[in-house]
C-alpha cells in the first residue's frame, strides 16, 4: 500500500517532535545537522572504507 507525502512529513514531523522532547530547537538543530553531514560523507565515500588507526583515520578504496 502507498502511502501519501503528506503522511509521509507528518509522521517524520511527529517522529522529529518526539524525539526533541523537551530540547530547545537550538540545540536540537546541532544534532540534525552532525546526522546530515554524516549522511553526507557516508553518500559522498560510498565504496570506499573508512580505517581507524590510532590518531589517524583514512579513507581506503575497496
């Protein structure tokens, strides 16, 4: 079953709201935006891998 645009915001709007809880939008902005950008690098490297060593941290092609 499809399931319209406008049930689609409103349950990511009441999802957004519930999750915020009693934060200041301010605040909760900073986590928004460190999820968008992670979603961002993850798009951007995709096929490539990230490697922790120690201190350092690459990016290696697969």
């Amino acid at each position: 079953m499809a399931i319209k645009k406008s049930e689609l915001y409103s349950s990511l709007w009441n999802s957004c709201d519930e999750l915020r809880g009693g934060m200041d939008a301010s605040q909760y902005k900073d986590y928004v935006l460190v999820l968008l950008f992670i979603k961002y690098v993850s798009d951007r490297n995709e096929g490539s891998r990230i490697v922790f060593d120690e201190n350092i941290c690459l990016i290696c092609d697969r």
